[in-house]
C-alpha cells in the first residue's frame, strides 16, 4: 500500500501540507495478466485544527460556531477508513489499467478516487495518465469568517487529471504533474463582515474556487535488497479566484521503505512553505504558511499464515503555522486495518 498525496483538502494551507506523504516511487508492471490489487477495511482516529472544514457526510469535525480569529480549536471523530486499488494488465504485461484511492487523499478528507492506465515502453520507461475525482464532497464553511452564530456548511468538490512518467529512461527518475480544479458550491467567504471590515469588492479576494497544479520529481535510492530512500521535491501552485488565495508552494520530502520478511514499513518526512501573492483584506496580512510532516504506515503481511492478507496500520502528524493565526492548522490520524490482496 502506497501513501499518497492529497491535492485539495479545503483549506489550501491544509492542502500544501498534506503533501507530505505523497513520495510514490514507480510500481513495477505486473508480472501475470488479469486481475490484480488490493482492498484496506479499517478504522482510526483523527485530531484536527482548522478554521475552514467542517468534516464530510461521516465524519463529523464541526466547529460551527466561532466568537474570535484566533487559531482554531482542536476537534476530535472516530474515522472508518477505506482504501484500494484495482488492476488490470493486458497479456502483454506491459499495459495497464488501474482504479483507486490513495490513503493520503482519504485522510485529509477529499475523498477522490484515480482512473487511469500506465504502459512501459521499452528503453523510455513507465507512461501513465490518470483522471482524478471526488466520490464524496468534503464540507466546508460558507463563510468561515462568521462569528457569533452556527456557520452553515456547504460541499466542496474536485476533479482533475494526472499524467506521470516512471523509470524515465530506464533511469531511477519519476516525474508527476496534476492538476485539479476546486469548487466549493455556495462560497460567501468573508460575507458577514463586508461594510464593517472589508468592501464588496475586497470579498471578491477571498474566493475559495481554485486550480491547484503540482509537479513533482523524486529519485529512489536502491540501497539493498530489503531498503530504499527515496527523496522528492514538489512544486504546487494555486490559481484561485481570489487574488487573497493565490500562492505558490515549494516542498522537500524523504522517505524510506523497508521490505524484509513479513514486514513493508514506509516512513516519510517533509517539510514547505508557501508564499501568497495578495493581502487578506480582513487581516492586513499574507496567509504565508511553513508546514512540516511525518507519516509512518506499517504492514504485516501473511499473518497467521494467511495467504492473501495483512495487518496494516499507520501514523500522520502535521502542522502549518500561518502568518495569520486564523489559518494554523493541524491534523493527527491513527489508523488500523486488514488488507486484502488479490
């Protein structure tokens, strides 16, 4: 099981940092034809800081009711947690076609799903393309600014596509670009103070549509048989429709991946910051973010001499400190399960 990257958490600077575990290095093609993959059926728990999310249809992470702008308090949900992929390789084993989620894009609340192919070509490497959909809108705040009273939720959704270059001549190089373009259905950010803080016209800076475009190389490091280190950097850019939310961000990334009897561990470090062109009217101020991370999922495989199966469990901290208060965001997930492979 891969952890990967989440584009589009609703926050951007949630969005940015949840990054982090997003250094996937390049699948070898399956060996047979047919049917291939695996499915996660677990369950976890989240802790999370953020002004803007209000949780989705099952996960209840609500904060409805702010008096300040001060940095936003800590809630708490108990989280099902579902995650596979699906394959099929053509009998000549060097063309694929794959649906799934990945576990990052889960656990930051964009519940997406990818639809794609992947094809080796000889002597250039591993060509795939991908598109990429929410199954689930994640819900947000209409006006996150609103204070005093229950704030109403709407839903944010996200579609997009991917293409991705593995094995780049024959090399240990990948390069992965995406890009996603984000709704949110009724946005009134910044509403409720217009006429007493900010214009009309100044809301308008405030509006949460966007493009998010990432790119990202990485390089696996084969250090023996059972370890890899596999550093990546990224670059993701946010176009949004208020010239307040429009940033750029730069992340650096390292991970290791043991895999030595029953045991996969995978372990991942990262860190960024992201620069944003405009002021926030309501605060005078760029909502300039440095973000870190740190992720671990580990898996038992063939427990009790079980074929097909495995215990599976992980761990993801993180957290984005804003030059506005109201923006810090963190988040902790734990989570376990039992995967099944076919």
């Amino acid at each position: 099981m891969k952890i990967s990257k989440s584009l589009l958490a609703t926050s951007i600077s949630l969005a940015v940092l949840m990054q982090a575990s997003s250094v996937m290095a390049a699948d070898a093609m399956q060996k047979e034809a047919g049917w291939s993959g695996y499915v996660l059926l677990g369950a976890g728990y989240m802790e999370m800081e953020n002004s803007e999310i209000a949780g989705t249809k099952i996960i209840d992470l609500e904060n409805k009711q702010i008096n300040n702008y001060s940095s936003p308090p800590s809630q708490s949900s108990a989280i099902p947690v579902l995650n596979g992929k699906v394959r099929y390789t053509l009998d000549d084993k060097t063309t694929e076609f794959f649906l799934g989620n990945e576990m990052n894009d889960y656990l930051s609340l964009d519940a997406g799903i990818a639809l794609g192919v992947r094809h080796e070509f000889n002597g250039i490497g591993i060509m795939g393309a991908r598109l990429l959909v929410s199954t689930s809108p994640t819900e947000v705040y209409e006006d996150p600014l609103l204070t005093g009273a229950n704030r109403k939720k709407t839903d944010r959704t996200a579609a997009g596509g991917g293409l991705k270059w593995e094995k780049i001549m024959e090399s240990n190089f990948d390069l992965d670009i995406t890009a996603r373009n984000l709704n949110v259905d009724k946005d009134r950010n910044g509403q409720s103070v217009v006429g007493t803080v900010i214009t009309q016209a100044e809301q308008k800076s405030l509006e949460r549509d966007a493009t998010i475009a990432t790119a990202q190389v990485l390089y696996t490091f084969d250090i023996n048989k059972e370890n890899q280190l596999i550093p990546a950097a990224m670059y993701i850019d946010t176009n949004a429709d208020g010239s307040a939310r429009d940033n750029t961000a730069y992340e650096i990334q390292l991970q290791h991946v043991y895999m030595g009897g029953h045991w996969v561990v995978k372990t991942t470090v990262a860190g960024g910051a992201s620069s944003y062109d405009k002021k926030n009217p309501v605060f005078n101020d760029k909502q300039d973010t440095t973000y870190w991370e740190a992720g671990t999922n580990v898996t038992y495989m063939q427990p009790y001499g079980w074929k097909d199966w495995g215990i599976s469990g992980g761990l993801l901290a993180s957290a984005g400190n804003s030059d506005i208060n109201f923006y810090d965001t963190q988040i902790f997930v734990a989570y376990a399960g039992m995967m099944y492979m076919f």
